[in-house]
C-alpha cells in the first residue's frame, strides 16, 4: 500500500471515529504528498475544503483554496473550488460573495445537472445554509435543489436537504425545524440512508428539546446506538437540553458534567453545548468548570471567523464577567452579532441570562430584556423558554 493510500485509510477511520481534526490533516497530508497523482490530490483538497468548513476551520479551508490557484487542476475541480470560496467568504460575513454564490447556485439549477455535480451543488448548498446568516434567498434555492433532487429520484439528496433546512429553521422556528427535521428522519430510515440518518435524528433531537417535546429522548436513542463520539454527545446533550427547557435543572447540570467528564477535549462539539455549561455552571457557583468549558469554545473559535461563533464567545464572557458594564458591553455586541445573522433563539437565550443578572442587581430595565426575549421564543414556539421570561 502506498503511502498516499494509507493516509486516506487513516482518515476514514479517523472520521468514523470522530476525531474529525486529525482525518483533516490526513487528507492536507495527502494534498500536499509529492508522490500523490493530481487527480487524486485534487479531488481530496475539495474534500478536505468541505471537510474543514464543516468543522467551523476556516483558515485551513482558505489555504487550501489559495494554495490550488497556481495548479493545473482538473477543471471540475477548480470549479467546485471557486464555489466553496464563494461559500467560506460568505460565512465569514461577506454578503456579496453569498449573492454570488445563490446566483450561480440558481443557473446551475435551471438547466440539467449530472449526478455528481448535483451532489456536489447539495454539499455545497448544505454547508452554506447551515453555517451562513438567515438568507431567505438561500432558503428558497434549497428547497428548488430539492425539488430537483426529487425529480432525479435522489432521496438520500433530499434528506440531506431536509437536514439543512431544519439547521436553518432552528435558528429561528423551531416548530419548523422540527417539522423538517422528522421528515428527514422518515425518509433516512424508509431508503437505509445511514449516511444522513445521524444528521437528521441530531436535529429532531435539538429542535424537540427546545420545544420540550420528550419526542426527543426517542431521537437522542436512536443517534447514540451510531456509536460514534459526536454522536453520544449530541444524543446526550439534547437530554440536558430538554430537561432545561422544561425546568429540571438539576438534572441538566448533572447530564451536562457527565458529559464533560467524557468528551470535554472532543475536538467538534457543538458551540451550544459549551454555553449551556458554562450558564449552569455559573448557577451552581462552579465557577472552575465554566472557565474551562469557556477555554474550549475559544480553542474552538479561534480557527474560525464566522460572526455567530464569535458571538457565541462574547456570550460566554458576558455571563463569566463578573464588572457589569463590560458584562453588558459583551452581551449587547452578542446580541446584536446573533440577530444579524438570524438567530434569533440564541439571542434571546442570551437576553434571558442578561435579564436575569439585571434583576438580581435590581436594574429596573430587565422587564424590557425579557420581553424582547419572551417576543423571540413565543415566535419560535418555545413556550417552556418563554414562560421562563416572566421571572427569570
């Protein structure tokens, strides 16, 4: 076996042992192999582009792009390339290079499409929505990739679709979110597709657990029998989460330590887990365990410049700040950084927390806090969280 090859074996069982940082510098391994054939270190360096975004790495996805501009690459993939850079410019805030890529998007989608390119256009699709900021336009050339996708009778490409709608709907609606969510998990299980089933339960399980829906445990079993590392931990984090939407917030603290004592160094858990932590940490006065739940989100941070994860860690250091005009500085850029970008959900979830501090400093203002955040989970159709805002 050469040694190009064993590197890609390495990063297959790498990924399906979820240690998806080090399947990524297998594949960078393989990109820059002096022996590797340029087809081969060409369509593994769109691979290991797609693969980085995933992981929120933005600046591995940029030098592989940049690094591919001087090379004689196939031009399938020199195009695939000039779309993902299109996409990574537009997740870190660039609204024209997202205009872009929904207009070329939308050309390709008008005429007929070969298999690959449309599974490529749906990758692509999927990656942009499910990480960018609230585009309608985007929404809409989804749903048309869709249809598409439907009429080629490529199910396992609407599941795929359907996951990333429901990713895009659970900033905002999660009654939505969970709609989508649950008919890819239908049609993931009626057509075996192992590949999307994973994704699809992920999501059911984190729209029903902000709705209070014990709908939920059933998703979060099913995703963890997948055995892998991330997927125990959004089985089990969507567990906590649902105990917390309904009020026990005992047990969530408890699920959530367990969880950190077993995936705490997990190199690509989501961002939401971190900042449920550190919130309940904060309650219990553990202080130690927030600061290094907050230490792990800004290892995380720091390889992405995506706005909605650097809001993510201005809210953390708000809720660890303990001089309460830089708390508030923190929290209202969070605030504003979240409701560009559409997330409304955390937004409020955010002005829950600063609501809660300004009554237990006697602000009077902490009844307009919760109100803008009771509006945002009412619209949502998360009545659990917007009860919550009557006494925080």
């Amino acid at each position: 076996m050469s040694e190009v090859d064993q590197l890609l074996g390495e990063a297959e069982a790498l990924t399906g042992a979820g240690r998806h940082h080090e399947a990524l510098r297998c594949l960078v391994a393989v990109v820059e192999h002096p022996e590797a054939p340029i087809e081969v270190s060409s369509s593994v360096r769109v691979r290991a582009t797609v693969a980085a975004i995933r992981m929120y790495d933005l600046r591995t996805a940029r030098d592989l792009i940049d690094d591919a501009e001087p090379l004689p690459l196939p031009p399938v993939d020199t195009e695939r390339l000039r779309l993902l850079d299109l996409v990574v410019n537009g997740l870190i805030g660039d609204a024209s290079a997202t205009d872009r890529f929904v207009g070329e998007v939308g050309r390709l989608l008008d005429g007929p499409l070969p298999p690959d390119d449309l599974k490529f256009v749906v990758e692509g699709l999927t990656l942009a929505i499910a990480r960018t900021g609230r585009r309608d336009d985007l929404l809409d050339v989804v749903l048309r990739a869709a249809g598409m996708a439907r009429e080629a009778d490529r199910n396992e490409l609407v599941a795929t679709l359907l996951v990333a709608e429901a990713a895009y709907r659970s900033r905002a609606d999660l009654a939505g979110a969970a709609h989508a969510a649950h008919k890819a998990v239908q049609l993931a299980t009626t057509n075996g597709d192992w590949a999307n089933l994973p994704f699809a339960l992920a999501q059911a399980a984190n729209a029903d657990a902000g709705l209070g829906d014990e709908a939920a445990l059933s998703s979060a079993d099913q995703l963890e029998k997948f055995g892998a590392p991330a997927a125990v931990l959004v089985a089990g984090h969507a567990r906590a989460y649902l105990a917390y939407t309904v009020g026990d917030l005992a047990s969530a603290y408890r699920q959530l330590r367990l969880l950190d004592d077993r995936f705490g160094d997990l190199e690509t858990p989501p961002i939401s887990w971190h900042a449920d932590l550190i919130e309940l940490a904060l309650d219990n006065d553990d202080d130690a365990v927030a600061k290094d739940a907050f230490t792990h989100l800004q290892t995380i941070a720091a390889l992405s410049d995506m706005p909605w994860v650097l809001a993510a860690v201005d809210r953390c250091a708000g809720l660890l700040q303990t001089d309460d005009g830089e708390a508030e500085n923190l929290t209202r850029e969070a605030v504003r950084q979240f409701r560009s970008g559409g997330y409304a959900i955390t937004a409020a979830r955010t002005e829950l927390q600063w609501a809660k501090r300004q009554r237990r400093a006697e602000k009077a203002d902490w009844r307009v806090t919760a109100e803008s955040a009771r509006l945002a989970f009412s619209r949502a159709g998360m009545t659990h969280w917007a009860a919550r805002c009557e006494n925080p």
